[in-house]
C-alpha cells in the first residue's frame, strides 16, 4: 500500500474556545480525498496549566458526532511524550488539536517517484505568515 507524505499539526485556541467548529472543513477534505487522518486528539490546558488530554471517543456525544466518520481509524500514533512536549508550549486557558494526517492528493505522485528510483531529498513547509511578507513585499516593489 502506497502513502502520501504524513504531516503532524498542532493548532491552538487561546481561552479554549475550541468548539469543533472546524469539523466540518475537515470532513470536506476526508471526503474529497485530500486527506486521510491518521490520528487526532484534543488538548485543554485549564487556568493553573493542569493538562486534560481527550481523544476521539472521550468526546461528548455532540462533539464526538462532529467527527465521526472523518476519523475512523485512529491509530494512535501519538505518545504520551509527544502531547507532553507538544503541549508545553501551550500558554495556560487555551485548547489545542494535535492531528497526524496523510496527504493522500500525493500518493500517486509519490508512486510515480518511486517507480522511477526518485527519493525526496528536502520537503520543508513555508510557514504562511513568511508568504504572505514575500508576497505584501512584491506588491509594494511592483507600484514602486
């Protein structure tokens, strides 16, 4: 079986206003293919920086039905040391979603490179706020 790359994300809420809002953006990409979650948990961090880890299944009905079926297969890839050092940089009263996914829009790619004896030799993603001060950059140099 062919995989695409697999990324790890760590994105956080200040105040925990996590609300699985974001659900319904993440099954559109399940569902079109763009993505496979390989796994995803929820942290929270309360005002004295007690940690309360929740996977999938610990979610309350409500919440647990946002996600279900994006994430069917949970492998737990996550340890324990990962959350640890992952979520130390969380400031206190804030939530976090600690997602491993696989880009399944490369597999077919990473297919072809394959077959051909090709290996990936740096793949490096460019944080967004260093795009978007290149491209605020060349906008100012093309009125100039």
């Amino acid at each position: 079986m062919s995989i695409g790359p697999v990324e790890l994300v760590l994105i956080k809420f200040p105040h925990n206003r996590f609300t699985g809002e974001v659900a319904s953006e993440l099954r559109r990409l399940v569902e079109s293919g763009t993505i496979r979650v390989i796994d995803i948990l929820f942290v929270r961090k309360d005002q004295q920086g007690e940690l309360e880890v929740l996977e999938i299944n610990d979610l309350d009905n409500p919440g647990y039905a946002l996600f279900d079926p994006i994430v069917s297969d949970v492998s737990g890839l996550l340890s324990q040391d990962d959350i640890r050092y992952l979520s130390a940089a969380l400031e206190n009263d804030s939530s976090a979603g600690l997602m491993v996914f696989e880009n399944t829009w490369a597999t077919r790619f990473v297919e072809a490179v394959a077959k051909l004896g090709g290996e990936v030799v740096l793949n490096e993603r460019i944080p967004r706020a260093v795009v978007q001060q290149a491209l605020s950059e060349e906008e100012v140099g093309a009125e100039i």
